[in-house]
C-alpha cells in the first residue's frame, strides 16, 4: 500500500493542505479528463460521462494538528489546536513544525517529572494549553526558522499490523485513497464524475460547502472513515462499526441523513455483489455529505465509510479488506447508477 503510506505521511494541516494537494492532484491527473483548484484550496477533478448527470465525491485531504501560537523566550512552541483533539493521546508524541525548512519536535505537557510530582498534582487533568513543542533548538534560531502561523503535523510512521493498516492522518487519506482507487476501476459510467479533495473539513465541512456549491451535483457521496470502537472500553451497541466487517454505508450522523434511496441502491448493489458490507449510525460527528446535503437547494447526498479504531490519535487504524470493500462499493455504484434515474429525496 505504497500509496496509503504516501498519502497519510505527507502532511496537511487544515487551511495549509498545499503539500498533500500536489501528491493528489498528481494521482488525479493520471486518471481524470481535467483538474483544477478552487479559491479555498479545493483540489477538483473531472472524469467525464455521456453527460448524465454530475455525481460528486467528497474525500477530505486535510488532517488534523496545529499552528504555532507563540515561541517563548526560552525557544519553546505554544501550540493552536485545529481540528478536534484528546490531549490524553498527545502524550509522549513527536511532531514536525513546519517552519522556513520541517522541524522536528517533542510534544510535552508542562509539568514536571514523574518523579517529583506529589499526589495532587498527578490528578490534574491535562489540557491542549498545557503542552509545548521542544525543539531543542536555542530562542534565536528558532525564531529565525519558524513563525507564529506556521502549520504543525503529527508523526507517527505508518505500519502494516496484523490484516490493518496505521498511521496518522488515516482520517481522511483512507477516504482520499478510496476515491482514487474507484475511479481507476470505473469504464461505463454515464453522469460526469467529480472527485473532490475537499480542505478545511475537520474545522467545519468548510471546502465541501463552496466546491459543491460550485459543481451543483445531482447527488453526493463524501468518503470519509467513521468510529470502529469495537475494542476495550466500548459497549457492543455503541461501537458504531466493527472493524473487517467491511465498507459502512452511513443512515445518519449529526451532520447530515442520508437519502434513503441512495442508501437502498448502495446496500442493493454491495448485496448483489456480495461486497462485505455494515449499516452506520453514528450519533456525534459528520463528514463533508453534511454541506454537500444544504448546498443551494438541496443535494441528496450519502457517506461511504471506512471504519477505523483510534480515530484523531496517531494510530488511527484501518482494514485491508474494508478498504477493498469500499473501494468495490464505490466503483459498482459509479458504473451502475444514472443520478438522473435516480429516485433520489421523493421519500
Ligand atoms: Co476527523
Ligand atoms: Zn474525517
């Protein structure tokens, strides 16, 4: 999965996707009749049909991080989160600050050493504000190489761990890859085909708003992975997906509902198909379906999801197979489905 590895190691901090846009707009290019970005960073590309219609896909390139909010005068880096995180997972980790050259760092909160903490102290719960970045480097230089502003990324290698792949940054570049690989597969398809590397998703469904506002779809479909907490510490009703139950084919999250006729047709094909398949419902959280739903006057819309333990660590894992899965999914519907057939929102 060279690709996968290329995809989730290139960094692309929400509002500064640039570096990850020119690995996707060559992946595209490859595979596409144009492509082209927008004023937001949008990279759009089109695979075109018979004119029948216009299907957009939605996978966000953007990830998680920070910017630098402020260098203190010993050289260490306060950070601006963007996008959601659990400061019990940033414990311990490494990031890279991208300045005028990537530095690496260690993230750490600021407290003492084990050691010397006394009892109370180990109870305080740790927030964002409490970490910082060491660079090991002295106040001059590193003001001299990095910016209030500048974007900071998460490390984490990826590695292939038993039939699942891990990294950071698997939210959404497993979507990103989905939308990709489907499109390599599709040869019939009769609606003109949009494959959208939406930016800004994980601050609000920022790029998904003005690309589908842009393309008018007939119908949209975001890929994104969804929550599989199918491991110590869920409950079995709440585990959303199971990870290597296959592709998940999204009812509703708190974005957006997916139109019921789309979500027949995709569970009519994957069954027909006997491509593995689960149903999700997921109560807090959206993908980029959610502003595609309310664009203009309204776009039927559904979300394909890979399902994925740890999501928003840097161990963010995925299956094998449910990639395979959603990628089968995607390209059957892209090479069946006539948007303008479709009985799309007349429930
Ligand atoms: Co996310
Ligand atoms: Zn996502």
């Amino acid at each position: 999965m060279k690709l996968l590895e290329l995809l989730t190691q290139t960094p692309g901090v929400a509002g500064r996707e640039e570096r990850i846009r020119e690995v996707i707009r060559k992946e595209m290019e490859a595979s596409c009749d144009e492509v082209r970005s927008d004023a937001l960073g949008n990279l759009i590309g089109l695979k075109k049909g018979s004119g029948q219609g216009k299907i957009m896909l939605a996978a966000h390139m953007d990830e998680i991080g920070f910017l630098v909010k402020y260098i203190d005068d010993k050289g260490f880096v306060r950070l601006q989160p963007v996008g959601g995180f659990d400061p019990r997972m940033l414990m311990g980790r490494r990031v890279i600050v991208h300045g005028k050259v990537d530095l690496i760092g260690n993230l750490s909160p600021s407290t003492k050493p084990v050691h010397i903490l006394t009892e109370e102290e180990k109870k305080k719960q740790l927030q964002i504000k409490d970490f910082f970045v060491d660079l090991g480097l002295p106040h001059e230089q590193v003001k001299e190489k990095v910016e209030i502003g500048d974007p900071v990324s998460l490390r984490q290698e990826f590695a292939r761990i038993g039939n699942n792949y891990s990294s950071k940054a698997m939210d959404d570049r497993a979507g990103v890859l989905v939308m990709l690989e489907a499109i390599k597969k599709i040869q019939q398809h009769r609606a003109d085909i949009y494959m959208v590397a939406t930016v800004q998703e994980e601050v609000g469904l920022r790029g998904a708003l003005t690309s589908s506002f842009g393309i008018v779809p007939d119908l949209g479909i975001a890929l994104d992975v969804t929550l599989a907490a199918d491991y110590p510490g869920g409950e079995e009703p709440e585990y959303v997906t199971r990870l290597g139950e296959g592709v998940a084919i999204k009812i509703m999250d708190s974005a957006s509902i997916s139109d019921h006729n789309l979500v027949k047709r995709l569970r009519e094909i994957a069954r027909s198909e006997n491509i593995k398949h689960q149903m999700e419902i997921l109560p807090r959280g959206g993908t980029d379906a959610g502003s595609i739903q309310l664009s203009r006057t309204g776009i039927p819309v559904a979300t394909l999801s890979v399902p994925c333990r740890y999501i928003h660590t840097v161990n963010e894992m995925v299956n094998r197979n449910d990639l395979e899965a959603a990628i089968d999914l995607l390209a059957s519907f892209l090479n069946k489905t006539d948007p303008l057939d479709l009985n799309t929102g007349s429930i």
